[in-house]
C-alpha cells in the first residue's frame, strides 16, 4: 500500500517535470526562432488592418441589431418588474458576455476568406 502510494508520487512527480520539460523546450523554440521584426513589421501592420479593422463594420452592424432585439425582448420583461432602468446594463452585459466569444470566430473567416 504504502509502495503503491510513492510510486503514484513518483508518476506525477515526472508527470509534472515532463510536462515543464515540454513547456520550456517550446519557449526555447519559440525565442531562438524569433523572427526579426523591423523585417516583417510592414506584413503583421497590413495583417492587423485586414483582421482588425475590415471587420469593424461587420461587428458593429451585428451588434446594433443584436442588441436592439436584446433591448426590445428584456425590455417587455423588465416591465413586469418595474425595472427599466436597468435595460442598458443588461443588454451589454449580454452582448459581452455571450457574443464576445461567438462574433470573432463568425467574422474573422469571413475576412480572410474575402482576401
């Protein structure tokens, strides 16, 4: 029982070192690998401005009516609560909290598949 018990020990002692072991030689690969960039600063800037900023108008005309239909449905619900007021932070809070991960992955394919 008590072997059983120190050899678990030992498992997930080298477990966790191989595990470490793999992190740093990723961390090594990634630093030695490194490109230069004052080479390619001017393809992540154009990167950037395809990615980021051509997407903008997607983003923010989905959110619009998003978070107009958000607003009507939680407003005939807050209604009956005599919560109005609080409208606003429901309809953001929403918007971020469920549409922050989904938009991105809608958009973005979208964007470089347009390029």
């Amino acid at each position: 029982m008590l072997l059983n018990a120190l050899a678990s020990l030992g498992h997930k002692g080298i477990k966790t070192l191989r595990t470490f072991g793999r992190a740093g030689l990723m961390l090594f690969n990634a630093l030695v690998g490194k490109p230069e960039f004052r080479k390619h600063a001017p393809l992540l800037v154009r990167q950037l401005y395809n990615v980021g900023v051509l997407s903008m108008l997607i983003i923010v005309v989905s959110g619009v009516f998003i978070g107009m239909v958000l607003g009507l449905q939680g407003y005939l619900v807050l209604t009956t609560y005599s919560a109005e007021t609080s409208l606003g932070m429901l309809v953001a809070l929403s918007l971020l909290r469920e549409l922050g991960r989904w938009l991105p992955r809608c958009c973005l394919p979208g964007v470089l598949v347009r390029r």
